[in-house]
C-alpha cells in the first residue's frame, strides 16, 4: 500500500537533478561596482546573472558582443551603393541596344561616347567602394574572426 502512494506522488512536478545546486553565496556590492557588473553582464548576451556569476568566477569564457551601429548604418548603405551599381550595369546593354535601334549610328556614336565617358567615371567610383568595402571588412569584420 505504500509503495502505491510513493508511485502516485512521483508522476506529477518535475523531475529532480543529477547534480542540484544547493550552496548559496551573498556578496555585497557599492553603487559604482553594481553598474560595472551590470554593464558586464548586458555585455556578455547571457540571459540569467547566475550563470553569468558562475562563469565569471570560474573563468570560462564569456561571449561579449559589441554592436556599432556607425558601422552597420555605413555597411548597409554601402550594400545599397553596389546594389544599384549593379542594376545600372543590367541597364547598359539595353541603353546601347536602343541608341543603335532609334538614331543614326553618327547620333548612337556621340551619344554612346558620352555614356563611355560616364562609365569611366562610375568605374572610378567602382573602385572606391571596392576599397572601402575591403577596408571596412578588415577593420571590423576581420576582428572578430581573429579572436
């Protein structure tokens, strides 16, 4: 009969741990070290202080990220830039398709010599984003792939 009311009293609630924690520790801390550990922890992406304690007093690693949001306003704006670099070079062939289609090829020539003028230029511009597109990946992106 006992061993009946032991085996209903186990079906429901949650199942116990291996390993539970059952040591508590207090420590005190002055306003300035409390805003040091606060900042620490919203840092490090962890969700529950204790195991933020935890690895802090152990020393395991603690992942901190650092979101500039400088540098993703840039990269996405740059991202944008080459987007419509691109759509521009789609457009070429048609825009010489219909110069040569709708004006004399004297006309399509003048027109097609101001369009390489400003194809130069447009390269020139190219590169420069090419340049900074690499600086910027080496200045922030490659950081955190040499940590």
């Amino acid at each position: 009969m006992d061993e009946m009311k032991n085996q209903e009293k186990k079906k429901g609630g949650r199942k116990p741990k291996d390993n539970p924690a059952i040591f508590r520790y207090s420590i005190s801390l002055t306003a300035e070290e409390n805003a040091h550990f606060l900042s620490l922890f919203e840092k490090s992406g962890m969700k529950i202080m204790a195991h933020f304690i935890t690895a802090c007093i152990f020393q395991k690693t603690i992942k901190t990220v650092k979101i500039d949001k400088a540098a993703m306003d840039y990269y996405m704006r740059l991202t944008t830039l080459y987007g419509q670099f691109r759509s521009v070079g789609v457009n070429y062939n048609q825009v010489v398709k219909i110069l040569y289609r709708h004006f004399s090829e004297k006309k399509a020539a003048a027109f097609l010599f101001k369009l390489e003028k400003e194809t130069k230029e447009m390269a020139v511009l190219c590169k420069k984003i090419i340049e900074l597109t690499t600086e910027f990946e080496q200045k922030f992106i490659g950081k955190e792939e040499g940590k």
